[in-house]
C-alpha cells in the first residue's frame, strides 16, 4: 500500500500487545501510531514512549463529559452533566463510563439527577487487602486445595494487575489496602450483577438514596452499612442464593433471634462488624454449617459465643478484630 504525505493512526483501548503488520499498519517516518492503554506494561512491551494522563481540570473534564453524552452549552442538560462531572474527579475513565452509560439512557434533567442519586460515592473507602483473601478463600474462587498462604499470593498479583490498569490506587495512609474510584467501583457492580449474580451494596446517611428492598430474593452477595437499630432479620428465607453477607453497624444493639439466619444454606463468607449482641441459647444446629469465612470485628459478643462457632464444621478462618467477648468460654479481650 502506497502512502503520499504523513498518516495517523490511533488504536483506542489496547489490553494486549499489537501487531501492526498484520493489521497492515507499516510504521515508518510517515506513517505514526498512537494507542491509548491502561496498562503501561503493553506500552512498554511495544517499545511505546509513554505519555501519562493526569487527572483533568474542572473546565475539561466538563467538556469532555459532555462531549462523549452529547450535551451541548445550550442543553437544558447542561447543569446537571457539571454535577456528574465533579463527581468523576477529573478522572478520564470516571467521566467516559459515566457519559457512554447515560447517552442514551438520560434524556432530561429529571432523569439525570434520579441516576446521579443512585450512584454510589463511599468518599476514600479505603480496602484491606486481607479482606479480599478472606473472601476469595470463602467464597472458594480459587483451587479449594491451595493454602492461605497460595491465595494471598495469587490475590495479591490480582490486585497488581488492578493496579497496573489504574483501576485500584494504593492508599497512602494505610499500608495494604487499596482505594477504588466511585464511579469505577459503580460500572464494576454493574458488570458483576449481571447473569447469575446480584449484589446489593448501600451505606448508611443515603436512606433517600438506597431504601432496603422489599425482597433480597435475588441477591447472591449483600454489603450494607445500616445506622440505628434497623430492623434486618431475619431475612435468611428471601434470598436462599446469599453467599456473601457483610453488614456494619454504626450504632445499637443488634437483636439476633434464634431463626436469626435460616435460609442462608448457601452462605460461605459472612462479616459483621461493629455488632453488639448475644446469641440464642437455643442456637439451631442447622444454621450457617456451610460458613468458610466468618469476620467478626469491633463487636461485643456476649453468651453463647463458643457454642455458635461449635456448629461450623467447615470453618476455615475466624476473625475477631478488636472485639470483646463475654462469654464464659472466652475470658480475655482480642485486640488483634
């Protein structure tokens, strides 16, 4: 093929090496090639001068924002696509999801604000690497053979990948752990509810934002942070598919009836934290055997305890981070 004058060309989003001859893309003086990746070992692989791009400014990241939705200066629209943009951060992955998702789906003012309510932005929730391995041991994402010591391994080159696409950033307060992107964490949510699996995630001081639902029937993974003496079990028979429950409570006492957790014979990793309360003395002998993984962090246990934890036969790790326990079986304070 014969060029006369100078060629660009640009690849968009490149997760793997790029043959360009055999995309007949011979690269010469005259003929140039940008790709844009989020992965610099791919750039880097190609022998590729990379250019890293920062976090935009508040007028671009709203040009571009409304660019991508196809928003004009003059559209009724105009004011609330500013609102979605400061939310993104200037984050040019957070602005591009964000305006693709709502293009065709928004179409006034009233619907661009319902689906910016519905967004979850937990400000710097920060990720205890440790959590993930616990659940991935749990929830048995890995050969059920390999040791602790082998899923921290593979967790910990999973959340590098994660890293080197700029998906998950380190917290620089906090040794292992990470932070996600609100806007990222969202699009992700999305993705995994899709098919077989349903995952509920709200947090307390957005009730106007994320109501309980009237049924949990869908949800196979459930994530709430609940204020005040709400309500929640027992639940157990609404959604028998559960197989990761993690609640926080920010504040009271939490009641737990005997029946408490029947229905959740599917559930492998629960965690609960911040919890104050007592188990039944009538504990069923049924209920939570097929628990792997069982975090019980910054609580009060009282009575019955030990007699609890007597049933769970397939339990693989127990975590009792800085909690305190009264019962009679366990007589000293953990503090981790």
């Amino acid at each position: 093929m014969a060029f006369s004058g100078r060629v660009l060309d640009i690849l968009d989003e490149i997760w793997k090496e790029v043959d360009f001859k055999s995309l007949g893309i011979p690269v010469s003086e005259k003929i140039k090639v940008i790709v844009t990746s989020q992965s610099p070992c791919v750039c880097s692989n190609m022998g590729a001068k990379i250019v890293g791009v920062n976090a935009l400014p508040e007028e671009e990241a709203r040009y571009l924002l409304k660019a991508v939705a196809g928003i004009s200066d003059d559209s009724v629209l105009s004011d609330v696509a500013k609102q979605f943009a400061e939310e993104c951060k200037g984050i040019p992955l957070a602005l591009v999801v964000v305006a693709r998702g709502l293009r065709t789906n928004c179409k006034t003012p009233k619907s661009w604000e319902l689906a910016l309510g519905q967004l979850l932005f937990p400000e710097d929730y920060s990720i205890p690497v440790e959590c993930l391995v616990r659940y991935g041991k749990g929830l048995e994402l890995f050969n059920e053979r390999e040791t602790l010591g082998d899923v921290r391994c593979r967790v910990d080159v999973l959340v590098n990948d994660l890293r080197s696409y700029h998906l998950v950033l380190d917290d620089s307060e906090r040794e292992d752990h990470v932070k996600l992107h609100d806007v990222v964490g969202e699009t992700c949510l999305k993705i995994a509810s899709k098919g077989e699996h349903v995952f509920l995630v709200g947090n307390a001081g957005q009730e106007e934002r994320h109501q309980l639902p009237d049924s949990f029937c869908p949800c196979t993974a459930i994530s709430l942070t609940l204020e005040g003496s709400i309500r929640l079990f027992p639940f157990g028979e609404e959604c028998p598919r559960l197989k990761l429950l993690r609640l926080v409570f920010q504040s009271g006492k939490v009641n737990l009836s005997k029946d408490a957790f029947v229905g959740m014979e599917d559930l492998t990793v629960m965690e609960l934290n911040n919890l104050h309360t007592e188990f039944s003395l009538s504990w069923p002998s049924q209920m939570l055997t097929s628990l792997r993984t069982l975090c019980l962090d910054y609580c009060v246990l009282g009575i019955e305890t030990s007699s609890m934890l007597g049933y769970m036969m397939q339990l693989e790790m127990l975590s009792f981070f800085k909690s305190r326990l009264q019962d009679d079986q366990f007589q000293w304070r953990l503090l981790g």
